[in-house]
C-alpha cells in the first residue's frame, strides 16, 4: 500500500496523513488479534495432540507407564474441559 498525500503549505495535508496513520494502525491491530488468535489456536491443537499421546500410551501399556509430566498433563487438560462447561 503506497500512499499519496496532496503537498500543502508546509508538509502533507495533515488530514490525509492522520487518516493514513490511522488505518494502518486499525490495520496492525487486526493482524495482532489475528496472529494472537492463530498462536492461541496452535497451542489448543498442540495440547489436544499431546493428551492424545498420552491416552494412546495408556492404551498401549497401562496407567501405571505414565510419567509424573504426563499425569500433570492429563490434570490440567481436564481441569481446562471441566472450566469450560
């Protein structure tokens, strides 16, 4: 996006330039929400991914094959489920 800006008697139309300035600062505002909301959703899909694993081992060879870091993982994603509802 290139701007053009009418020259005045001393500088650019304030006006113009004020209005540029602010939608490109509308414009940075909505690329942050959205790379924040995509950052949020990364991780969600990670830790959906990570409690997959994780029930798959115990599928695989039992409760009892669990890491302490593993149960804590279990822990957290139920309790986020749970606040959830």
């Amino acid at each position: 996006m290139e701007p053009t800006f009418t020259v005045a008697m001393r500088g650019y139309d304030r006006q113009q330039v004020d209005d540029y300035t602010a939608t490109l600062r509308r414009m940075l505002d909505d690329a942050q929400r959205r790379a924040y909301a995509a950052a949020e959703a990364q991780a969600a899909a990670d830790r959906e991914r990570r409690v997959d694993e994780i029930l798959a081992k115990i599928s695989r060879q039992g409760a009892d094959s669990l890491t302490s870091r593993e149960r804590r993982t279990l822990e957290e994603a139920t309790a986020a489920r749970r606040s959830r509802r």
